[in-house]
C-alpha cells in the first residue's frame, strides 16, 4: 500500500470518530437531562448524560489541563508520523485513535469550565461499567487494532518484525 492510501484510511476513521463524537455530544446535551436516564434496552444500556473532567473511570479528574496536553502530544504524534505509514492496519488503528483523542480534546478545549480544563461530554451507559462516549469507543478500538498488529509483527512501513532491512539487503547484494 502506499504511504499516500494509508493516509486516506487514517484521515478517514479520525474524521469519522471525530465527526460522529461531536454529532452525538451535541445531541446528547441538547437532549439529555443530567441525571436522569433513559432506558434503550433494561438492564443493559441506558442513555445517561455525565460531564468528565478526569480519564478513563474518572480517573485524574484534578489533571484536566495535563491530559489535555498529553492528547495534544498524542494528535502531534501521529500527524508527524503519517508519512511513514503504509500499513493498512496501522493507518486504521491511529485514525482510530487520533479520532478519540481529538474528540475529547475538542470538548476539553471548548467546553466549560475553561479552555484546556473542559469537562468530556459521556452519555453511553452499559451495566457495570462507566458512561462513556464515541471518542472513547474509538480509543478503545485503536487499542484493539494497534495490539493486533504489534502482536502480527507488523509495521507501520508495510513490512513485519524480522524482516530484513531493504536498504542493508540492498548493499549487501551489489
């Protein structure tokens, strides 16, 4: 694959999760009311609409403004390392993951209290876990997908752990 189609493959599913997180918030705030839930299947999935200020579980909620950093890290990261890419696994897992990260930062940069310690809109509510959202299925995915392909051996460049550097075989062959 070329660097320039796994390019398009990550753009598309970070603008995609990106896109369907932001959609979903807003009808979620403009439709939900904060602390009443609504039942879709009982006692399995709910619709229940929180405000996060923390990570995963609610964890670090009193380091909004370093998690958001840190997201703003992870988007320059992966930006960078577009180029490189020719992998079509790899492309889908960091659109994936650039879509959640940029999710939830869009909502820690504009949403209250202040630019860079906004609180995450969650609203997805399944039994015995926490409420969360798409930005955050997306992160989860990316994990999935980028396990996957580390656990396969594959590279980012299109190739596998283990395989011979084409420039070294190159030079030793002439």
């Amino acid at each position: 694959m070329t660097s320039a189609g796994a390019i398009r493959i990550l753009a598309a599913a970070a603008i995609g999760v990106w896109a369907l997180d932001q959609a979903t918030k807003a009808v979620a705030v403009a439709t939900l009311d904060p602390g009443h839930s609504i039942t879709l299947v009982p006692n399995v999935f709910w619709l229940t609409l929180t405000r996060n200020s923390g990570a995963a579980f609610s964890a670090g909620a009193e380091m909004t403004v370093m998690l958001s950093l840190i997201a703003i890290i992870v988007v320059v990261t992966i930006i960078r390392m577009a180029r490189r890419l020719q992998d079509r696994g790899w492309a889908l897992g960091l659109g994936l993951l650039l879509g959640g990260a940029l999710g939830n930062l869009t909502d820690r940069i504009l949403r209250a209290p202040s630019p860079m310690r906004g609180e995450v809109v969650d609203f997805l509510h399944l039994t015995h876990w926490p409420v969360f959202n798409v930005a955050d299925i997306g992160l989860t995915a990316a994990a999935a997908v980028i396990l996957h392909r580390g656990f396969k051996g594959a590279t980012m460049d299109g190739g596998h752990d283990g395989d011979p550097d084409p420039e070294e075989s190159s030079a030793t062959t002439t």
